[in-house]
C-alpha cells in the first residue's frame, strides 16, 4: 500500500481514481464516483407476471417507478449527484412518466443539492407545470444544463417549463413535444441566460422556433447545433431566426440534416460545421 501511495503521490487525479485500493480513499473519491445517476422505470412491464414469479414470497413489494433514488438516498450519495437523467426503461415505447410517478420519491430528489445537469426522457411536462416547484423546484439555483428529450405537451407548455430554471446555460431539446389540446399556460415574463450551448435534434415545428426567438431575456448562445432538421422549403427561415436572435454571441454553429422532399436512400444527409 505504501508502495502504492509512493508512486501516486504528486498524481492526484490517479489517486482519487484508485478508491479500491484502500477504503480510506474512499471518502475522497465517492465526490467523483457517484456524480452521475441515471434513474429508469424500474417497474415490471408485466405485473402479473412478476407476482407469479415471486408467489412464494409474499411480502415482496414490487419496486416503484424510480427505486434507483430510494438506493443512492439509503447508501448516502445523493449529494454528490451532479447529473441526473429521469425516464422509461425502454426509450422505443410511447410511455411517460408524470408527477405522480416521482410523488413518492420527492424527499430523495431534496437530498440532491447540487446538481448540475437534468435529463428528462419522456415525461409529460403538461402535468408537471402545474406542480413544477414541488417535484423541480430544488434545483433551480444550481442548474445549468437542461437535456429534454421527447416531452408530452404543447411548445408553449415547454418553453414555459424551461424558464422556471434561472440560471441554465445549456439546453437540448431531442424531438418536439407531442401536441395536445390547448391548454392555458401562463405568461412567460423572464428566461434564463442560456449563455451555453442549443442544440436542436428533430425540432419539427415552427412553434417551438418562434417561441425560443421571442424568450423575454433573448437568446447569447456560444454554440448552436441543429441536427436531424426537417429541412423543407421555407424551413431554413425558422433557423435562421433562432442564429440572428443569437447572432451577437455564436461563435460556433454546426448542421445535420436531410431535405425531406425527397426522402429517398439516394438522398444524401448534410453536414457543415460554422466557427466564428
């Protein structure tokens, strides 16, 4: 052991990375280890199937929808989560997950205090605005990153959900909200820095464009990458509206795109990448 601290000594970074070799490292080295928590559906896709399976123990309790929290919060780790990623165990299903999914997991997601980056997979932001400070509300003073990922609702609805966080920087949008009925959603009056970096994966309507462009605070994005757009005549305009909101400040844009009027194998995708 001796021989080993010899060597790593004056290498910090390889000493903290070395927590196995002495459980006296390990304290300094959980900080680094447990920063990351990615929480899918841990539910059984057939519940009867799963009573069967366990008929002889009776008083097995199925898990819930995020059981990965209520583990991190028993083994004390939960306050060095800095990335957390939330949604359905499979990302090809239409499922969603709703507030009442993580009802009974709020006193876990309080005991993370400084997180940093959220990823949201599949969730209906329609029901969570409503109840947006008591299940999101713990982190709007420290994060920075948002990552949404195929959100159940109306633009407006999620434009809405992204300027309840203050202070983000960063935000990623994979796919556009699936619409709903009109819904009334309140006024936006302010929108955070979002000094970072956009990026846009499949965003098909023209709302969610305009909605970003008229953010009361403006857009100061550095960084700007649309990919997989469905670029169709007229499309451009709309990206084009979201680089001059930001013109002032982008230093770096980058595409991926097929023009879908012709959506034939022949058809080759397009790939540019813009540095200022």
């Amino acid at each position: 052991m001796d021989e080993i601290l010899g060597y790593l000594l004056d290498d910090l970074y390889a000493l903290q990375a070395c927590s196995l070799t002495s459980k006296r490292l390990l304290c300094t080295t959980k900080p680094l280890i447990h920063q990351r928590l990615v929480c899918f559906d841990s539910r059984p896709e057939n519940p009867k199937e799963e009573r069967r399976l366990f008929s002889r123990r009776k008083k097995e309790i199925p898990p819930g929808a995020f059981e990965r929290l209520t583990d991190a919060d028993r083994s004390g780790v939960l306050p060095y989560t800095r990335y957390l990623t939330l949604g359905p165990k499979d990302h090809h299903s239409y499922s969603s997950f709703n507030p009442s999914d993580l009802q009974e997991y709020l006193p876990h997601l309080r005991s993370i205090t400084e997180l940093h980056t959220l990823t949201l997979d599949s969730f209906d932001v329609h029901q969570f605005i409503p109840v947006f400070s008591e299940h999101f509300g713990m982190f709007t003073n420290t994060l920075r990153h948002l990552d949404i990922r195929r959100a159940y609702g109306t633009e407006q609805e999620l434009l809405y959900f992204i300027c309840q966080f203050p202070r983000l920087e960063d935000l990623t949008i994979v796919s556009t909200p699936w619409e709903h009925p009109e819904h009334t959603v309140p006024t936006i009056t302010q929108s955070p820095p979002l000094r970072g970096k956009l990026v846009l994966v499949r965003p098909a309507s023209r709302h969610l464009f305009e909605g970003l462009v008229t953010f009361p605070g403006g857009l100061s994005f550095r960084s700007v990458e649309f990919f997989q757009c469905a670029y169709r005549r007229g499309r451009s305009a709309y990206l084009g509206a979201v680089l001059a909101a930001c013109s002032h400040t982008v230093t770096s844009v980058s595409f991926l795109w097929r023009r879908l009027d012709d959506e034939s194998e022949s058809n080759p995708s397009v790939q540019a990448h813009i540095t200022m």
